[in-house]
C-alpha cells in the first residue's frame, strides 16, 4: 500500500469520527441544527493563484467537503495574488462580513500575524492551511514539510550518483515569507550536507518562476555551465523556470521539485526535471474543511483530526495534522498523480508527449 493510499484511508478515518461526533451532537444541540441551516460561516483565504493547485484543486476540494458536512453553509473566498497586503485586508472584510472561521493559507506568515491575533479576539476561530501562520491559530493542516525537503534531497542525491563530487549544485529554495520553505531547505540540508558542493543558493521571493530563471541564469555565468552538475528546485514553479534557463544553457542535469504540477509531471517525461513530491491535495483539503465546519459548530477538534502539535513561528502550540508526502518519477507517474485522480493520462500525453508517455507505459 502506498504511503498516498494510507494517508488518505486514515485521513478519512478521522473525517468519519468526526463527522460522527457531529451526528450525535447535532441531534441534542439545537445550535448544530441551525448551522445546518446556514449559520456556518466560512472565509477561504488563498495566497496565489500563479500556482495551480489553489484554484484547480484546493479551492474546490474545500469548498465540496464545506458543502457536504453544512449545506446550508456561506463560503467567502478570497485570493490575495501574492499580497500580504490584499491578505490583511480580505481577513478584516472576512470578519465584517460575519464569517466565523477563516481557512488561512498565509502570504507571509509572520505579517498575518496582527490579522490572526485580530480575528482571536474577535472570537472567530483559524485553521492554518499548508502554510502555519503566526498568531493563535487554532488547528493547522499541511504535509511534514521537513520530510518534503529530505525525499528532494535525497532524490537529487540519486540521480547524481557518482557526479555527486565532481561538481557544484545550485539550490532554490523559495520565499522568505513562507515557513514551509525554511522547512524544506532544512529537510534537504540535511540530506545534502558534506556530500555535494553547494555553489550558489537562492531565497525566491513569492515562489517567482521568473526570479528562478534569472537567478539560475547568474549561476550559470558565475559557476560555469560544465560545472553545474544538479540543482535543488524546492517546488514546481520555481523548477519550470530553472529548466528554461538550464535548456537555454544547453544543460541537462538532475533538477526536483514539488506539487505536482501537470507541467512537471510533463517535464519528467521529457527528462528535464528529475523527480517532483507530491502531496494529494484532496486529503489535506478535506481535512480543513472538516476542522472548519467542526469549528464553525462549536465543537471541540477530535484528536483523531488532530493527532499531533506544532509549534509556531510565534511560540504557539497549534492542534495539527501532517500528511506523508510522496515521491513521483517517471516510472510511478501512473500509480501516483493519475491514480490519485489528479491527472488523467490524456491531461499529460497531449501530442507533444505522447512519445514520452509511451516509454514510460502511459496509455
């Protein structure tokens, strides 16, 4: 069984105690019945829309758990396109407008802060989504983002084989402002220490695949193309930006990422990026979709929801689930991303692929 396949059959595990606890606590709580008939009220707070998982894949996912566990539930969804100032804003619309639980995927997670703490004290409940937010969130839900780094880690490691020492590796490890990266960046550090050469090493600011190509191309200049034997991108974005400067270049070595991305999963095909991690959408958005409703209805989060703790930027200990991530290459495409339903075979072996998705026993 893979680790998808278990994380998400204990994932549902825990959505159905949960949803039992909301059966039987409905039946005596008259508050629970009128939720039922509208008065769950819940902001969806997205940072980006450059990404593709948040509005093909999060945004729905949420928004059908929402409407299967609270019909009559009032969803506002707001997208702040990369603006930690939008974001702050569209939390205090979210609180005028009477929403009562904020699903919260922070732009920066240390400047959310003052909103989350605004929104504690107005007695309307946070569940951090992928991103851990600073303030006094209530529950959190993501992937171990420190396990994300050290699967790219050693997956580059892999493909590097004896090429390890006979070069540098550029690494990439996305935006300051966003926790996750730091945790990536440590899980691949620790992987990577002691046994590559680290030539070059980039924050990107706002997951900006522009910002990796320019930067991937400065490296190339300074360190020399025949140089470069690797490079450690920390997600899929930043990947298909590096790949364009690699190409341009007239390279081809090992290159990670993450996500997902149909784009990746294409370029793994071609050989122009190595390997990608996956983290099924699915579950976690169905997880804090349940936590938000649970909240919304006054009850208290089940530890099966909620098995572990985490602890904040800003020292809060935060009720938290974290998913297994999984690696994807070009020979398990078929039992990962489409048997996850994120893609069919068709969605990735368009005709410039169909070649590629033949040898790798896509049909």
């Amino acid at each position: 069984m893979t680790r998808t396949l278990r994380g998400a059959i204990a994932l549902a595990g825990a959505v159905a105690l949960s949803l039992g606890a909301v059966a039987t606590s409905g039946a005596a709580d008259p508050g629970a019945d009128s939720a039922a008939q509208g008065e769950v009220k819940i902001g969806l707070l997205l940072p980006e829309s450059k990404t593709t998982r948040y509005e093909k894949f999060d945004r729905p996912y949420i928004e059908a758990k929402i409407k299967q566990l609270a019909p009559g539930a009032q969803i506002d969804y707001y997208n702040a396109a990369e603006s930690a100032t939008t974001q702050q804003q569209q939390v205090n619309t979210a609180l005028t407008k009477g929403d009562k639980v904020l699903i919260l995927d922070a732009v920066d997670a240390k400047s959310i802060q003052s909103s989350v703490q605004k929104a504690h004290d107005a007695g309307v409940k946070v569940v951090a989504y992928d991103r851990l937010a600073q303030g006094p969130v209530d529950a959190y839900v993501s992937y171990d983002n420190r396990k994300v780094g050290e699967l790219q880690g050693k997956a580059l490691l892999d493909a590097l084989g004896d090429k390890a020492k006979s070069g540098q590796i550029v690494m990439h490890n996305g935006s300051p402002t966003d926790p996750n990266a730091a945790e990536f960046k440590a899980g691949a550090h620790s992987v990577l220490d002691g046994k590559v050469k680290i030539g070059k090493e980039y924050d990107t600011p706002n997951w900006d695949p522009n910002n990796a190509n320019q930067q991937m191309s400065g490296a190339i200049s300074a360190l020399g193309k025949e140089n470069i034997v690797g490079v450690y991108s920390a997600n899929d974005g930043l990947a298909a930006g590096i790949a364009t400067a690699l190409k341009a270049a007239g390279i081809n070595v090992p290159l990670t990422g993450q996500d997902a991305q149909l784009d990746a999963i294409q370029r793994i095909l071609l050989g122009t990026q190595t390997i990608t991690v996956e983290k099924p959408y699915k579950p976690e958005a169905e997880a804090a979709a349940t936590m938000a409703v649970d909240l919304a209805e006054g009850k208290q989060l089940p530890e099966s929801l909620t098995p572990t703790t985490v602890t904040s930027g800003s020292g809060q200990k935060v009720p938290a689930t974290l998913l297994t991530p999984v690696v994807v290459t070009k020979d398990n495409i078929k039992d990962t991303v489409v048997k996850d339903g994120l893609y069919t075979v068709k969605e990735i072996c368009t005709p410039t692929y169909a070649r590629a998705c033949e040898e790798a026993g896509l049909r």
